[in-house]
C-alpha cells in the first residue's frame, strides 16, 4: 500500500472523540471494507447486552450478581437508589478520612501524622492502585508515599517492610480483600502485623480494612479495633475494581484527584454508550480484537505505550483482558478454550528488547500503541530544534511503520497527556472493549473458574504439607515412602516437591545420595 492509499485508509478509519480528547487509528489492522459491515449485527447484539447490563440485569448467572463497575463513576445510573447513595456515601465517606489523615486529624498513637501508606492485596486489589499510584506520583508532592505488597513472597514482603522500618510509626496499613478469605492479602497482613509487634507498635490503630460488609475480614476489623473499614460491593469484581475503594482509598490518600479520575471513566462511559460504531473506540477495539485473532485468540496483544507513567499500563491490562476473555466453556457451555493474551513494555525500551522479534520474527501478535501528545518534563533540546520528546514519538511513528511493512498489524490509541482524568478514559475504555469482545465470542466475561481452582489446588497442596510434616520421623525415608505412608501414593510428586521446599528451608532434612535421581533422597525431621 502506498503513502497516499495509507492516508486515505487512515482519514477512513480514524476514530476522534473530541469530549474525551482521545483518538483510535485502527487504519493498520487488516481487514477489508466489508468487515464492519458484516459485524454490524453481531456488535449490535453486544451494545443491547451492554444496555442490559448497565440497567442491573444478572450479568453473572453463575454467581447470580449483577456487574456494576459503570455505576461507580455514574451512581445516577445504578438500578436502585439504594445502590446509587451506597456509592454517593462510599465517595464522601472517602474523601473525608484522607482530609483527616493529611491534617493530622486522624493520627497514629506515636507519631504527629500518618505520611506513608502500606498497601496489601492480590490482583485487582493490588494491579490497580499499583498502576495509578506510578502513573499519577508526584514525587515531593505527593501527599503520603505508597508502599505496595502483592504476593505471599517473605523475601518479597521483607522488602518491602524495610523500606518501612524507620516509618512504621508513621505508616497506614490499607488491607484489601473482598471476600476476606484470599490467602495473599491475609499473609501480607500477618507479616505486617509481626513487624508492628517486633517494632513495639499496635497494629490496629494503624490499619484499616477494605472488605465487603460481614466478611471475615471485616469481623476481624471489628474485634480487633482497626482505625477503619470501607465496604466493598458484591457487584464489583476485582479487575474491574479500580473506581471503588479498591482504588479510591490508596489514591486519596497519595493526593491524586481521583474526582478527574472518575469523571474521564464517566465520560469515556458516555462516548462508548453510543450504538454508532464507526464513533465508538471500544467497539472498534473489540472489533479489532475479533479481526486479528478470528474471534479465537489467535494473536496476542502486545501493549506499547510510549510513556514512562504508563509503564504498569500492561500489567494492569493481562488481568483485565486475560482473566476475562480466558474461559474454557461459553454461555451456552460449549467447549471454546477463548483468550486473548496480553503482555507489553514501554517505548522506546522495547526497541532494545524485543522489537526485533515483532519486525521479523513470528507473526502472532498486533500492537496496540499508546501516544501521548504532551511531552512533559524539561524542554531540553538534546539536538537544535529537537527535544527527547520528539525523539521518543519519533520512535513511536518509527516502529508502527517497520512493523506495517513488514504486514505486522498495529492500532494506536491517542491521549494528550497523563493526567488523572486520562487514566480514568483509558481504563474505561479497555473495561467497555472487554465487555463487548466478550459479547461477540459468546463468554461470560465477568466470572474467573479457574482462578477459582487454582485456590483449590493450592488449598490441597497445604492440607497435603500438614500431613507430610507430622509424618515426618527420625527414620530418613524418601519421598514416595513418605507418600504412601500417609495415603497419598498418587501424589509422589508433590510430596516430593513439598519436601524439598521444606529442606530448603530447614523444616526437614535432606539426605541425597550419589544417586541424583529425585526419588533417590531421604527425608526425615529436623
């Protein structure tokens, strides 16, 4: 294709939204005249199952829970006035104990102010705030400093907490966990609490809870005097959780105005409401999606903004598009193994990285590229008349045109800066695209089973480690004796598996002998 068809087909396919400030170029992806045509029928069905959504239709049948992340920046627009002044309250209810931390108001035992902030959960409760928090720092203006631990790792945790050491006076502790039980949030909680202990603090009056009403760990809050609790809704998942306290709580407290945050999803809301496709970004994304990967997850989506703040932008985006669109059955519970996987790094460092490969390697992926407009920082010109700005979009413009000549497909996605107001539009934007992909390959796109069976498996794995630690004698046996001792001779594996975590971390001992083989080793007690 030559210049002049690429700027006809990019006049044609440009999608401005001048409300939002935001612009899709879809012009690089490959499909014909015809295909928005033949999809008309098809996203239509998924603007009337959006409509039914957003009115409070059960969108989870398997749960039996309406999804209701759009009422968070729009209470108006929830089904009942019960849950819009839920949300009203949950918002103002927000904002005035961030005011009371940052006077001074609300205050630890030891110290004049709270003026850091230890964040605690898994997944969306950890992606989300991580994401904002990075991409919305104002490093010495930021009203607290954000600390985040997001795994059941000790060496991760340890860190973390050392970060900490000469501030846990002074440090909030946010412990997020929907339904209270998730082991990741709880462990992270209970290593928190051992420091405050072994630091002489109390732990309660430094930590405040983000649950849902009733829930273990809001019962404990309430035994135990924690300093605060903030409700989480039933119908609010945890990749879509960003605009509840999930995300509200942490970037209040950061100072970030999480009011602009709210009003660009709500906005970007109302542009993507619209049945007319050709005007509506997500649908074209979720169109584009479709086109690339047949509707069956054929390619990934490799994430490319070209901006530093935007770098956990990927991160954010595998969990959203990933645990939603990743289902092995459809709505009608026909076997599809559907997904879309997503990974990404910045520009221009993914030009050193991996570029090469997308340029000239295997063609399974298209690109989604994130322009910002506004380069921010200095205006230091590193040639005459040239700033590193300039330098870092022409790469942008530079790489979309190496991939497209070589038939590797891109989209671009155009911002105008970083702000909290764009935050809110972008995540708005993918959370609609999600929505509707999943309406046009016929998953339930709100519902995560195999997340769910994981946690069961590594509940079995545990209960299965109880058994193998009493088991364990002076007598050193190895690992398949162990297994049939206790009744588990089809686990040999993992009870040798377990052993050896526990040997390594001297919990058992481990005797190998020249025989390198794994079965070969003998355990016994320490």
């Amino acid at each position: 294709m030559n210049a002049a068809d690429l700027w006809k087909r990019y006049q044609q396919y440009l999608c401005s939204c001048p409300s939002i400030d935001l612009s899709l170029d879809i012009s690089r992806m490959h499909f014909d005249d015809a295909f928005l045509e033949r999809m008309e029928p098809a996203i239509q069905r998924a603007y009337q199952a959006m409509d039914a959504l957003e009115k409070g239709a059960i969108a989870n049948p398997d749960e039996n829970r309406m999804v209701g992340h759009y009422w968070l920046r729009a209470p108006e627009r929830a089904p009942n006035p019960e849950i819009t002044k839920a949300i009203r309250d949950s918002v103002a209810s927000i904002k005035a104990f961030a005011a009371d931390v940052h006077t001074g108001k609300i205050k630890p035992p030891n110290a004049a102010k709270f003026t850091q902030v230890l964040s605690i959960g898994i997944g969306g409760s950890a992606l989300g705030p991580q994401f904002v928090a990075d991409a919305l720092s104002q490093p010495g203006q930021d009203r607290m400093q954000m600390h985040f631990i997001d795994n059941t790792d000790p060496d991760g945790m340890a860190r973390t907490l050392s970060t900490l050491e000469s501030k846990l006076k002074e440090t909030l502790v946010l412990v997020m966990s929907k339904s209270g039980g998730t082991p990741e949030p709880h462990n992270g909680m209970v290593v928190a609490a051992a420091a405050f202990k072994s630091a002489g603090l109390d732990f309660a009056p430094h930590t405040v809870a983000v649950t849902m009403p009733g829930s273990h760990l809001d019962k404990q809050a309430v035994a135990e005097k924690w300093l605060h609790r903030f409700a989480l809704f039933d119908w609010v998942g945890g990749r879509t959780s960003e605009m509840s306290a999930v995300g509200l709580v942490p970037g209040a407290l950061q100072g970030i105005d999480m009011d602009a945050m709210l009003a660009g999803a709500a906005a970007c809301d109302e542009v993507t409401r619209c049945h007319d496709t050709r005007r509506n970004p997500a649908a074209l994304l979720a169109l584009m999606w479709y086109a690339a990967t047949g509707g069956k997850g054929q390619k990934d989506m490799v994430v490319l903004p070209y901006k530093d703040r935007l770098i956990l932008f990927s991160r954010y985006l595998q969990q959203l598009v990933m645990e939603s669109l990743g289902k092995r059955l459809d709505l009608d519970g026909k076997r599809v193994d559907q997904g879309i996987s997503v990974y990404g790094n910045k520009g221009s460092t993914d030009q050193h990285a991996y570029v090469q490969q997308l340029r000239d390697g295997v063609n399974n992926f298209f690109v989604t590229f994130i322009r910002v407009l506004e380069s921010g920082g200095a205006p230091v010109e590193v040639q005459p008349g040239i700033g590193a700005g300039d330098y870092l979009h022409g790469f942008l413009l530079g790489t979309r045109a190496a991939l497209f000549d070589n038939e590797r497909q891109s989209l671009t996605i155009t911002v105008r800066r970083v702000d909290a107001r764009n935050i809110g539009i972008l995540i708005a934007l993918f959370e609609r695209a999600v929505g509707f992909y999943g309406s046009l390959v016929n998953i339930n796109a709100y519902h995560q089973p195999g997340v769910e069976a994981g946690k069961k498996a590594a509940a079995a794995v545990l209960e299965l480690q109880t058994k193998i630690v009493k088991a364990l004698s002076a007598t050193p046996r190895t690992a398949e004796q162990i297994a049939r001792d206790i009744g588990a001779a089809d686990s040999a594996e993992t009870v040798y598996l377990v052993l050896e975590h526990l040997a390594a971390n001297q919990r058992a001992k481990i005797s190998q002998t020249t025989d390198t083989r794994a079965g070969a080793a003998t355990f016994c007690k320490v």
